[in-house]
C-alpha cells in the first residue's frame, strides 16, 4: 500500500498538487478492500480523482465555452455563463459556501460553490458571468459547480432571467420527491414541528400525506403565515432539496399557504435502494428493549421508564450508499435472523460465550459491510424499514469510476 501510495504522490508532486498520505491510502483502500477493484486500476482511479479534484483533466486542459442555460444538456462540460441570481438557499454543509438558483433568458438551474474554492459570494438579484463553472447532472436535472479553477465577474448590465421556477411548480406526492431543486406544489398535514436553531428559519418539521413524510423549512424572510400542528394545507411553489440522501421542501417567498377544509391522512408506500454497505451502527446487533415501550434502552435504561428488565431482540441499523446517495435502513429481527442465519437464541450464547454483546455487532459488519443490497420498504423520516432485501453481485470498475466521480462532485 505505502508503495503505490508514494507512485501516486511522486505523479501528483509532478503537476505541484499536494495531497496527504492519508487522503491517498482511504480512497484506495476504499476501492481494493471495500469494492475488490484490481491495484493497478485502483492507482490509476485515485490518481485521476485527485487531479480532476484540483482542476486537472487527465487528457489536456479543457477551455470552457459560452452557453445560454438551456444550452446545457450533459455533465461534466465546462461553461461559461451570464445569469442573474434568482435565489439564495442555506448551505446544508459547510463545504458548500453558497448554493441557490441561476438564471438567464433560456431558464434557470441550481448552482454549489464549494467553500474551497474561496471564491466571491454571489448576491441575491445580481447578475455576473461565471467562468469555468463545470456542469453537473442528477436524475436528469442539471446544475453547476464553482470550484477553484471557476472565476466569477460582475456585470454591469443585468441580465433578464426567467422568474424563478413560478411557472413550472406541479404538485407531487411526497414518496415522488426525488431530486433537488424541484419545483412543487404539495397537499400535506403538518406531522411535527421541531425548535428552530437558526435566526433565518421561521418554521420546520415534519410534513406527510398519504404516501410519506418529508422535513420542511420555512424561511424567515419568506414571510408566510405559520402552520399549525396537526392541521392540513395546499403548499404552493415549493424548492426541492437534498442533503445526505434525504430530501426536504422549502418554503421561500414565492410560496404560498393555503388551508384546506379536509384533512390529509399521512401514511407510506414503500420505496427502492440500491447500494453498498458502508456502516453498520452502534444499537446494532443484540440489543435489549424496555418491556413496556419496547424502546431499546441505553445501559439497561429507558428514556422513558428509566432502568427496567430488558428483553433481548435482534437487529441492523445501517447505512447503504449508491455513490450519490445514503439512506439509513432499520432491518427487525425476523429478516436479520434470515441474512446473517443467526437465531436470537444463538445471539445471546454467542454474547454470553464471549461476555460481551459486541460481538455480534461485528460478526454482522464483517458479513455484511461493503457488500451491495437493494432494499425495499416504507421511508419514516429518515429511515427506510426494511421490508425485503437482497444481495447484488459486486460492482464493476465502471461503476465504481462512476461512483468516485459522482463523490467528487458531490
Ligand atoms: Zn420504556
């Protein structure tokens, strides 16, 4: 390993990029261990990300052009473009320091400026051209990305821009959110809501109709009346978004509120995932849970009855990940039983004989990590409950390449 880490370094070192050893040696452990990709071909990978990841194509490098937004209609090109700033959003992480929404004469499309690539922010309203800025794609939606080789220029003129998104609003059920940046119109009934933490969010929490729910964020300066708990409404105009893999619905100035005089029954349909196994959580494995509640309990205590008797039970609470994407699942114990062929019974001996109930926590990482699934189940809040799953055959260089690259974006 330390070998192909210092080719790697010395082929870097000859295009002045610096990159820590530790950097190195997670991305190809990743790809030997955990997807069994071929050395050679996991060197080659890691070497291509890192330059790619500091602007360097492999091949040469590539100049950018000048395009209308409705021009763009593939990932991965480098552009040029004169917008307005239509939007604003709240970075839901701190590598991105300012996302939102661009536009121009041909339509509009979400833009990520990462916070390394220490650029200038962009104003709300103000038009500019932005240089170098590389195109993305996701389920057919696409957006740019400013990263450090992207430049940005204001302008003096401005720029006429479509109106955000007003036209194109079309109301959706919950379990069909899919994709960030959406605009859509929803009937839901307001299943919590939560304290907010921040000065710019008037109200959040949970919203669901029939087929799920799905997190809400009111901004401040939308100026909205508030929802009340319990109570249902039309949500006109809403922005899709997406962070880790769960989807939220904001509502910002160009949203409306409208009380329905019927109420809204909240349930779920089941969904899809497909990914590889990349955690299996503390809580996994042998637990116990309080007789009453039958919450687990945390060192033989009950968030709610306080130190009871537990009975045992078995289960997975994991992480699966589809490279542009991660779901939390929750697997019970009659299907965990079934995937790793434990019994409850044989859990408990095997925790008793090693006197410790980690064990067959590990037992079931070892099987399973790194291993590919798809799963299939109701989503409640950010888990998927696992109703069936099965085994994928391992994954191919190809779509590992795919996968990296989706990281580097992402
Ligand atoms: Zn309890």
């Amino acid at each position: 390993m330390k070998d192909m880490v210092d080719q790697i370094k010395i082929r870097l070192r000859d295009q002045k990029i610096d990159v820590s050893d530790e950097d190195i040696e997670s991305r190809l452990k990743k790809l030997i261990v955990d997807f069994r990709v071929p050395e050679s071909e996991a060197r080659r990978s890691v070497l291509n990300y890192f330059l790619k990841e500091h602007g360097i194509m492999p091949a040469a490098r590539v100049s950018s052009e000048k395009v209308k937004i409705a021009d763009i209609k593939e990932a991965g090109r480098w552009v040029d473009l004169e917008v307005k700033v239509l939007e604003l959003w709240t970075p839901a992480s701190g590598t991105i320091s300012q996302t939102g929404l661009v536009g121009d004469g041909t339509g509009s499309l979400k833009f990520v400026k990462w916070t390394k690539s220490e650029l200038p922010d962009l104003e709300e309203g103000k038009s500019y051209i932005l240089r170098r800025v590389v195109t993305d794609e996701f389920q057919g939606r696409f957006s740019v990305k400013l990263n450090r080789t992207s430049q940005i220029e204001p302008l003096e003129t401005d720029v006429e821009a479509k109106a955000a998104g007003r036209a194109s609003a079309e109301p959706l059920k919950v379990v069909e959110i899919n994709e960030p940046g959406r605009w859509v119109d929803l009937e839901v009934k307001v299943a919590q809501l939560w304290e907010t933490n921040s000065d710019s969010i008037s109200q959040s929490g949970l919203v669901g109709d029939e087929t799920g729910t799905i997190k809400f964020v009111k901004w401040a300066k939308a100026e909205l009346p508030d929802l009340e708990e319990g109570k249902s409404y039309r949500l006109s105009n809403l922005v899709t978004d997406e962070f880790q893999g769960r989807f939220s619905v904001k509502l910002n100035r160009t949203s409306q509120i409208e009380p329905l005089d019927f109420e809204i029954a909240i349930g779920s349909v089941a969904a899809l995932f497909s990914g590889a196994l990349v955690d299996l959580q503390k809580g996994s494995g042998l637990i116990k849970r309080c007789p009453i509640c039958k919450r687990s309990l945390a060192k033989g205590v009950c968030a709610e009855h306080g130190k009871v008797e537990g009975t045992y039970d078995l289960r997975i609470k994991a992480v699966l990940d589809d490279g542009r994407r991660v779901q939390d699942v929750l697997i019970n114990r009659e299907t965990t039983e079934r995937l790793v062929d434990i019994t409850l019974e044989q859990a408990k001996q095997m925790a008793m004989e090693a006197l410790d109930h980690e064990v067959v926590r590990s037992m079931i990482e070892s099987r399973m990590m790194g291993r590919y699934y798809t799963v299939t189940g109701p989503r409640v809040d950010r888990y998927l409950l696992v109703e069936s799953i099965n085994e994928m055959p391992a994954v191919s260089v190809a779509q590992v390449e795919e996968l990296l690259a989706s990281q580097e974006v992402a």
